[in-house]
C-alpha cells in the first residue's frame, strides 16, 4: 500500500494505474466533521498495489480522473463516490461494476462491502473508523490502512459476482443497472446556488402558520453557526429539535426558550439568548409558506380504475420478486409503477420507446404489466 501525497509519487502512480485496463475505486469525504464536504481521499487499487491518494495537497487530479474515467472501473455503492468525484473535478466514468448493485441484484440478504469481503474473501473487514475526520492531517498509519482495504478486495469481489450474475443469467441486468446509474449521474446539473427551500426539512409539513416561520428562521441561525463553527449542522442542534422549537415558540408567544421543559442542555444553556433573539426577530417577520417540490410528472387526479391497475401492478411486482428473491424495488419502484399507469403504453415497444422499465426489467414483468393495463 502506497500513500500518496507528493507530486512525484503521484506521477509515478497515475502512471501506473492508467497502464491498468481496470481499477477499484473508492473515496473518503468529511461530511461528518466539517460545515462544507470535500473529497479528502481517493482510494485506487490495480492487480499489484493498492493507492490511498490525498486530495488536499496539490496534485493535478483532473487529468489524472479524466483519464481514470476511460477504464473499467469497479466501485462498492459508486453513486456516492461518483457524485464526490464529479464535485471535486471532470469526472464522467463509462463503465463501472458496482458490487452492491451486483449484491442486489443476486439477491443477497446483506449488500454492505464487509459483508461481500466475508462472503467472496473469508475475512472480517474492521469497521471501527467509519466515522474518521478524513481531513485530518497528518493521518495514522491505521487510517490509510483502513481507507486502503476498501478498494483492495473489490477485484477479486468482482470477479466472483460476475461469475454468479452470470450463471444466473443476471450479468446483462447488472450492466443495465449501471448503465442507468451513470447515466442519471451524468444527467445531474450542478448544485444549485438557489437554496430557498432548503429550510423545508422532515417535519416541516406538518407545521402551520407563524410555526413555519420560526422553523426557516431557527434553519437560517443553525446553517450561520455551522459554517462559522465549521461542523455539519446537525452538531449544532438536531433537524428534529428544530422543528419541536418551532412548534413550541408557536405555541408560548414571548416566552424564554429556556422555559420549554424538554429543550436540549444546549438549547437552555449555551444558545438560549441567541435562540431569544432567533424568536424576536421572527415575530416580526411576514409568515413563512412552504414552497412545494417540483413534480417529475404531471399532476394527475387518480381515478378508481387507475388505483386498481396501480395495486395490480404491485401484486404483479410483489409475485416476480417473491419468484427471483429479489427486492421488489428492483424490479419496479413505486414511482416507475406510477409513470406506467400514466403512461399506459399499448404494447412492448410502445413500452421501450418511453424508457420507464429497463430492457430486463421488461424481460421479466414487461408482459403481465400491459395485461394489468389491456385487461
């Protein structure tokens, strides 16, 4: 194992690992310990060496990713690495085999990385530093070590889902899967500068009135403490607390924070004349509305006879899954059932051309759905 964080290293191993037809990918992010996440390592690993790569010293990772992204690469869970990455630099991989898909799709009961090292390697994979500061320097030995095992054992992984996708006539699936994945990721546009509504967290919908207005309000102080402390803010105070706050300042107009009986210690301690302050600016304010999310597809008014293909399609899931000992998710998502019940395409072609199923998820349940739609 290679720790790379100096440029001539770093030549030396770009050069190495782009002379590889393939590699195994993984990152390492400090979204746990920091206000704003940055890719803090990136994992790589050829057929002789493993590379744990820092990020946070100069080094010309664009070309170096550029390039990367033209091999076969292999990844455990890749969305998230994907999306770190194409954060970090120009990063559009073109094939991948991601071993949790694969996991999925053979129907294994557990899908995590340890889980398949035991599985395929025979070993216990330590999950002890999990929750490591990755932007810590210096890092211990014991960290590299850990960051490194991550992409180390997904070959030989691979290899052997790959035989068992194929004896089950799944390989295809698998690709298609992928397939889909990056090509969603590849659709994504940048983070939006717009955050308007990020306010609305869980719970917030079931707020009314000035109670909506002191939530976006104790949200706006939370974000402003978390980046000048530079911690993510869920360290700062709870999205749950922040909504009970709200529910309460709506309820006890004018009272202290400090009187609400279940308020966290730091609530009634360390933030309680700020929190007041939060509270007296926002009584003032005008009242706060919630901004409903952008639909995917149009709005439609469900008839009986909608809500009877919608359930049969479900049985029909439930029936194939059960068959294939698959998570019925794969086969179709609550969200795909819906489109195809808007859409009601009249035929398998008619069904291909809109690109609701995947050509395998066609293969198995394709038939009976347009049964459920023609019956």
């Amino acid at each position: 194992m290679i720790f790379v964080d100096k440029p001539e290293a770093f030549a030396e191993a770009s050069k190495k690992i782009l002379a590889s037809s393939w590699a195994a990918v993984d990152t390492e992010a400090d979204s746990l310990h920091h206000y704003s996440e940055k890719l803090s390592l990136l994992q790589v690993s050829i057929s002789d060496e493993d590379y744990v790569i820092d990020p946070l010293t100069p080094l010309p990772l664009s070309e170096f990713l550029l390039k990367l992204s033209e091999k076969d690469l292999i990844f455990h869970a890749a969305d998230s690495d994907v999306r770190l990455l194409k954060k970090a630099c120009p990063f559009s991989p073109k094939k991948v085999f991601d071993t949790m898909i694969a996991a999925q799709i053979l129907g294994y009961p557990k899908i995590g990385l340890a889980d398949l090292a035991e599985r395929h390697c025979g070993l216990k994979l330590s999950k002890a530093e999990q929750k490591a500061d990755w932007s810590g320097r210096p890092l211990e030995a014991k960290l590299i070590a850990y960051a490194a095992n991550d992409t180390h054992y997904l070959k030989t992984i691979s290899d052997a889902m790959r035989e068992e996708l194929r004896g089950l006539g799944r390989l295809d699936w698998h690709s298609q899967q992928c397939a889909k994945l990056l090509e969603t990721l590849e659709a994504l546009k940048p983070e939006e500068t717009d955050r308007s509504a990020a306010w609305q967290i869980k719970g917030a919908k079931n707020l009314k009135g000035k109670a909506l207005t002191f939530l976006k309000e104790f949200w706006g102080w939370r974000e402003m403490m978390a980046e000048q402390r530079d911690k993510p803010p869920f360290k700062i105070l709870n999205s749950e607390y922040l909504v009970q706050m709200a529910e309460w300042a709506a309820q006890n107009p004018g009272m202290d924070i400090g009187d609400w009986k279940t308020a966290p210690r730091n609530v009634k301690g360390e933030h309680r004349s700020a929190l007041n302050a939060v509270i007296s600016k926002a009584q003032t304010l005008p009242q706060a509305v919630l901004e409903l999310p952008k639909r995917k597809f149009p709005k439609v008014k469900w008839t009986d006879k909608e809500n009877q293909i919608l359930n049969e399609f479900k049985t029909t899931r439930e029936k194939f899954a059960a068959e294939l000992k698959l998570n019925a998710s794969l086969i179709a998502t609550n969200a795909t059932l819906e489109n195809l019940a808007i859409q009601k395409p009249k035929d398998l072609e008619q069904m291909k051309r809109s690109g609701i199923l995947l050509p395998w998820q066609m293969d198995v349940a394709g038939q009976e759905f347009l049964k459920v739609l023609n019956a």
